[in-house]
C-alpha cells in the first residue's frame, strides 16, 4: 500500500468499463423542503451530458424496489428514497442524477438544474424532535424510529449516595481516506458487474439483487483495495447501488467518485446519543444501581443507527458486578445526515457512559477513581459469566489489565506531582483518567468462508469470504496456513473481494475476521494437511500414521527417517495424478456466541487552564484480545482505534446550524486528528484466550476506540477538578475547557442534572417500535 500504491476503485481498468460515462449527482440545499419543481431542460443541452434521471425516471421502473433497509424490522413507513422527488430530508440528499462523457463536466451542469423548493421546519436537535410539530416524515405521524421500553426500574432505595449526569456523545464523521466510489457495467451476456468500496462484496451483491428483484447469480461485485472503512461502508448507499439502472438507462458503464465534502454531509454518520444517567451506591465505593436512558439521532432516515442503542443496552453493566440496572431508548429522526455503524457502533457508547458514571460517582464520594473500579470489578471466577441485559461473556481478567495499567502509569507518583501543582497553582492543570471496558465481537452466528489450494508448484492459493480495508488479513492468514502447513508465507496468495471467485462471504465487521475467517482458513489448512499425509503415505510406501510434516522445513518423511522426504509440490503433483483435482479444501466457521474482549486504558493530559489548551502527555493500554497471532497488526489496530477515540474526544463533532446547514463540511472546519496531537501510544500485552473457537482470538480491531474517549475525558475533567469543573462533554475543545473553567470560577458547578422532558416521555411508555425479541448479539454484530 505504501510502497507500489493499491487499487482502488478509481484505479480499476477493466475492459467491461471501456467508454464508460460519469454519473455527477445534484444534491439537496435545504435541510427540509418540499420539492416544487425540477427543471433540467438547461442541464440536458449541456456540454456531454447524456442523461439527466430524477425520480420520475426511477418511479415508472417497476423492476426498482424501494431502497432496501438495513434491519427488516425497521418501519415500513420511513423509506429512503433512491433520489429525492417530493421532500427532501437533509442537506446533500441526492435528487438527481448527470451523466456525462466526462468527469468534470457533471458538475457544471449541476449548476443548470434549477430546483423549486417550499422550505419545512427542519428539526435538528434531537431533544426536541418527539415534541416538533414538524415530521421529517409526514406519513409516518411522528419522529420516533423505534425504541427499547424501560424494563423494571432499577432499585436506588438502599444506596447512600446517588449522581446523575446528562452526557452528550456527539455525531461524527467517520472519514476514511478513500471517500465513495463505484462503476457499473453489464456484460453480453446480461450480468451486471458492479465494482464497489465496501466492507463486504457478497452483502452489497445480495442487497442489489433486492433492490433490483434479481438473481444473485446474475450479479458480480468486485472489491478491490477499501482505503478505509471503519463501519461507514458496511452499509450501501442509494448512489452506488443506483448506478447498474443508470448504466441500463444509458446503454454504456458508468462510474462515479465522491468527494471529500459530499462525504461528510452523505457518508453515514456515527455516535450521535444524548445519555442520561443515574448511578447510585455506598460511600464505601460499592455501586449498587445503574440507570441509563439514550436518545439516539437516527438522522433523517433510520438506519443502522436507529438500532445502536440495542448494543449500547447489551454492553451496559460493563467489566463491573452490576445486576441493579435498567435501560430505556427512544430513537429519533432530524433533518441531518443518517447515522451508521462507526467502530465500535454501539458499544463506545455504552463504555463511554458508563466509565464517565463511575469518575461522577468517585468524585461525589471522595474516592479514587481507581480504588472505585477495583472495588467493583467482576472477578475471574465468574466466567463464563451472564450479564443482566443478555451478554454471556467468555472469559476475562480486568483486575490485571488495570493493574498493569497503573503501575506502568506509575499512578501514585501522578497523583503526588498533581496535588503539588495544585498546591502550587501551577495554570497547568495535570489531570489522570482511566477507562476498564468490556466489549461484544463475533456474535450473530454466521459462519465465515475460507479455502486452501496447494498447487502442484508447491504454492498456496486461499479464498477467504473476508474482506480487508486495513486489517492486515492477507498476512493473518498467510501466516495461519503458513503455521499450519510450514509453506512459506511468500508462497501463500490470498484471494478476496470478487464473488464470481470466492463463493461465499460474509461482512469485515464488528471485530469478527480472525476468530470466525481466521478459524475457518485454519480448518481449511488442517484438511489439506490431513489429506496430504495420505498422499505422503502413498509415496513413501508406508501407513500414514508414520508420516511426519516437518513444518519447519516444509516436507513430509518418516518418522524418525527425516533423511528420505517428500515435498508439498510432489504431494500436490500426485492428487493431480490421482484424481485430476489439486490438492485443495474450503472450511465454514461459525461459533457458539461472541467474544468480549477487554482492557483498561490510563491517560495523562496537561490542561491550560488559561487558553483551554489540552494535550495529552502519555497514552498507556492494556487491551486482551484473547490469544494473538500477530503482535504488530494488533498494536496498529489499537493505535488506530485510540487515534480516532482521541480525534472523537478531543476535535471532532458533526455541528449543524438552526435550520440544518452543516457547518462541518470539508476538513477546514472538521477537526480530524493529527500526529500533532497524540503522543507514542505505550501498550501493554494481557491475553485471556477465548474458549469459543480453535485460535483462541478475540476481536481487536474496536478496542482502542471503546475505551479511548472516556479515558481522555476522564483526564481533562480531573486536571479541572479542583477549579470546580464537574463535567464537560465532548469533543473537548480549547474553547469549551475555557468555557468551563470560566464558568466554575463564577458558580461551582452541580455534580448532578435534573432529567430533561424526554426522560420522562421514555419512561412513561413502550416505544411504538421495537426491536425484535432475542439479543442484540443475534441481530447485529
């Protein structure tokens, strides 16, 4: 990637795309507007302009269902159109489509489309959505997507002290380096061959096939190179899937590349809760009691999004021994870009809550943040171990992972050179924050694709149903069949992302790749061994309980006669011979219920409290992911996941003005992180294997971003809480530290929030919608 470059779809030169078109798409200017008129009569004698599709154009196609949801229990009456006709629902929703013989020429005549808008309310907070008079969809006669009712309340009766806190996890830009991008094409023989940036080929063919009412045979999804994904591209979108109907349209390929400011107002969004939580407890430190209610921002059309809270109930107790819990959530809809997975999806949020809780509550009580955690922490004796809200965890150790945690952090020496800059009234403020998390992967049941082929040369060729965009899993595999077969990991090509090759797959989501592709390229690789020994048997002229593979030299012999081998290109040479096949075996792997991965993270911020300015002095993780297979590729995985929760909790909110403008539209005015602001990440290896399949792995590639945020907020808080400061919510930026410390100098602020209107409304009723019965983990992940 960094060396000869990758092939993305931009790069992609097949012959199916000679003479392809490019598709521009106009894009709504209102946040809330009913669509009067369209008029494209300039746009069509435009320079090389071939077609211009609304959604006229699309309606009177009774082959082109409606946009497919992502969940089929979501509400039938909240459609996403696949071009905006009547009403549209957010800024940049397409309306229509310019197809043209150039690339640049699509926008020039985008200025020609003269659109006749009736400007709506446009809803933009999401605390006000239930009550707004205006609906975003009429039809459907409220704002609520769906919901999780309260079950029984939890009990606070016995505890000596409870805090309650509003927290505000802000919508996000997920932002890959590689923004949107597809092309189209059908073959002679009918087949539409459709070329995507995605996190799954086999998903996006089976969604296609729906939209268009198709076999799936009839559809080839290639995948090439993904630079970056992060849950934004698991889910597609009305631009790409469109594109096979406007190349029928036309009677040519076409293909269309997004750009970084259509991205971020059209690529999904993440987070995007407002919590409100109550924690209650003793003041020896014992929790007793946790209630949380989440009002999520599902944006203008619920998709995934309008399910993320069923993860962030899932996860709720956390690493701690809580059984005393209740959760409720509304999800809700406002004139802003929908909300996707984004790593983690789900479950940073509930982390993020909750560790926030646990500093609220140490700091009510006077006790140490660390001493509270310790004190509340599950056991290893429990597992595995069956939380309140449906987790069954498989195994963990979070007393050590905080442990090693504090000691590389040296924590009391921290908390000394804080008391005496304090003492001091040193303006720069030391603060110290820590975060222990438990998280969900590999859940759902569904199994993973992966096959060996030892080819006469003595070379490998795997198919794995997995797809990378940056997880590193053409070495994790090589190096499982490597491991397993001793065939160096040079010789191992690993094939992905084309599904008239690989015949089955599934989604690189939600951390499942290793443990579920990983243990189906292993069985796959222990098959091929198994059969080799025979052949090896047949060779050497001996039973094949004899025969050895000496993986460290890649032959088979006797045992004890390593002098007389036979080599893997012999062994593959015979099952030619034998039977006209290579030597090959494929292998589906699923497992009896998710991983939950764990770690506690420490960090220590420096604050000045006279700009706001924050910068973070050490970063220090403890992540188990079960056992690993490649060191590296985990820390990297970790960095990436803690670079983005810093980017998250430091720089980084999707802001919209009254009427639903984004005001962060472009990287000029969207804070993305930097090396400027992050030190060296320091990592300490803890691993606790998991029972549930062959390799004993657990996810990894979310684990820096669930427990990253709450850390660093935790951080900048308790360098401010001697000054009065009792919560800011994030991204914490210079000007909202300083407003806060401004603000605690005036009045001291209250450790506790009253409940807003929307509290009660959650708990007063069932939402109208609910989620299916049985665990988030079957559902989702």
């Amino acid at each position: 990637m960094l060396t000869v470059g990758g092939t993305y779809v931009a790069d992609v030169n097949d012959p199916l795309l000679d003479n392809a078109a490019y598709v521009h798409y106009v894009r709504a200017a209102m946040a809330h507007a009913r669509i009067t008129s369209i008029d494209i009569s300039a746009a069509l004698t435009a320079p090389g302009v071939l077609a211009v599709i609304t959604a006229a154009d699309l309606a009177a196609d009774s082959n082109l269902t409606v946009f497919p949801p992502d969940f089929p229990f979501l509400p039938k009456t909240l459609p996403r159109p696949w071009l905006a006709g009547d009403v549209v629902r957010f800024v940049g929703e397409p309306i229509a489509a310019i197809v043209t013989e150039h690339p640049s020429q699509g926008a020039d005549a985008a200025d020609l489309i003269m659109v006749d808008y009736e400007p709506l309310v446009a809803v933009v907070d999401p605390e006000t959505s239930g009550s707004s008079t205006s609906l975003v969809h009429e039809a459907h006669g409220s704002n609520t997507a769906m919901g999780v009712p309260a079950g029984d309340a939890a009990d606070f009766s016995g505890c000596e002290v409870i805090v309650r806190q509003r927290i505000v996890n802000s919508k996000v830009a997920p932002s890959p380096l590689e923004p949107r991008s597809a092309a189209a094409a059908w073959s002679a023989d009918g087949r539409l061959n459709h070329w995507t940036t995605c996190q799954g080929p086999h998903p996006f063919r089976g969604f296609i096939a729906q939209a268009y009412q198709m076999e799936q045979a009839d559809i080839r999804v290639i995948t090439p190179d993904v630079g970056g994904g992060f849950g934004c591209k698991a889910t597609p979108y009305p631009e790409d899937v469109l594109l096979g109907w406007i190349a029928r349209h036309v009677g040519r390929p076409v293909r269309w590349f997004s750009n970084r400011t259509d991205d971020m107002v059209n690529l999904g969004h993440g987070r995007a809760q407002i919590q409100y939580a109550e924690m209650g407890g003793s003041r020896d430190g014992t929790i007793l009691a946790y209630r949380l209610s989440v009002l999520q921002d599902s944006g203008a059309y619920p998709r995934y999004g309008a399910f993320l809270p069923n993860l962030t109930k899932l996860m709720m107790p956390g690493v701690y021994a809580l059984r005393n819990v209740d959760f409720a959530s509304t999800s809700v809809l406002t004139n802003t870009t929908p909300v996707v997975p984004y790593r983690g999806a789900g479950r940073p949020e509930s982390a993020a809550v909750l560790e926030r809780m646990v500093d609220v509550f140490a700091a009510e009580i006077g006790m140490d943040p660390a001493a509270v955690r310790h004190k509340n922490l599950l056991g290893n004796d429990v597992f595995p171990y069956s939380t309140p809200t449906g987790a069954k965890y498989d195994c963990g150790d979070y007393a050590t992972g905080l442990n090693n945690v504090l000691e590389a952090m040296s924590y009391d020496d921290l908390r000394a050179e804080q008391a005496r800059r304090r003492a001091a009234g040193d303006p720069v403020a030391l603060g110290i924050g820590l975060s222990v998390y438990v998280e969900i992967t590999g859940g759902g049941g569904t199994p993973e694709y992966g096959s060996v082929e030892v080819l006469p040369s003595g070379k490998v060729r795997a198919m794995t149903g997995s797809l990378p965009y940056g997880t590193g899993h053409d070495t994790s595999w090589a190096m499982i069949i490597s491991d397993r077969l001793g065939i160096p990991m040079d010789d191992i090509e690993v094939i992905h992302g084309d599904t008239d090759i690989v015949p089955r797959g599934g989604l690189t989501g939600g951390s499942r790749s290793l443990q579920l592709a990983g243990s189906a390229m292993q069985g796959a690789a222990t098959q091929v061994a198994d059969m080799a020994r025979q052949l090896a048997a047949d060779l050497l002229e001996v039973g094949v309980e004899d025969v050895v593979l000496d993986t460290d030299n890649a032959v088979f012999h006797v045992a004890g006669t390593p002098a007389i081998t036979r080599s893997w290109a012999q062994v593959a040479e015979a099952a030619v011979a034998r039977d006209g096949n290579t030597l090959s075996a494929e292998h589906d792997f699923s497992q009896d219920g998710a991983t939950f991965p764990s770690g506690a993270h420490g960090v220590v911020v420096e604050v000045d409290t006279e700009t706001g300015r924050v910068k973070i002095l050490r970063y220090v993780s403890c992540d188990d992911a079960g056992r690993l297979l490649n060191p590296m590729l985990v820390e990297g995985q970790v960095h990436g996941g803690i670079a983005q929760g810093a980017a998250q909790a430091l720089l980084e909110e999707m802001r919209y003005d009254d009427i639903g403008n984004p005001l962060t539209s472009n990287f000029a005015d969207y804070g993305v992180i930097s090396a400027v602001e992050l030190p060296s990440f320091e990592r300490i290896v803890h691993e606790t294997p998991s029972p549930l399949n062959p390799l004993g792995a657990k996810g990894i590639g979310e684990s820096g971003s669930v427990g990253s945020t709450p850390a660093i907020q935790n951080a900048v808080i308790d360098a401010l809480a001697h000054l009065g400061v009792r919560h800011v919510d994030m991204p914490l930026t210079a000007e909202k530290v300083w407003q806060a410390v401004q603000s605690s100098a005036i009045t001291p602020q209250s450790g506790s929030v009253d409940p807003p209107a929307w509290v009660a409304v959650l708990r007063a009723a069932p939402a109208p919608t609910t989620a299916p019965e049985g665990s988030a983990e079957d559902i989702a992940i």
